[in-house]
C-alpha cells in the first residue's frame, strides 16, 4: 500500500489526470504532462474513480 507522500498526479497533455506510485515513474516528476504506455498501466486514471471529467 502507498502513502500519499509517495504518490504522483500526473496531468497529460489530453485533460487527463492519473495518480501513479513514485517509484514506477522514470525520470523528472515535477513538470510531467504524459506517461509511457508502462507508465499508464501501473497508474490510476482519476476521472475513473471519481466518474467525472470536473470534480
């Protein structure tokens, strides 16, 4: 189980957030506007947890 302390919010460049695990993202996270289809997979697509583009 993560901590939110280890946890990344990821905006792309298409709108969409994810929250992903630190430690399976590669490189720089403070300016990221997309992931690797690796990437992706290990995260959580937000606006499918909450079922909402805005919340």
């Amino acid at each position: 189980m993560y901590g939110y302390e280890s946890l990344a919010w990821i905006k792309d460049k298409h709108g969409k957030e994810y929250v992903c695990p630190i430690d399976v993202l590669k490189g720089d996270i403070s300016d990221r506007d997309d992931l690797t289809e690796e990437e992706r997979k290990q995260c959580m697509d937000v606006n499918q947890l909450i079922g909402t583009e805005r919340w």
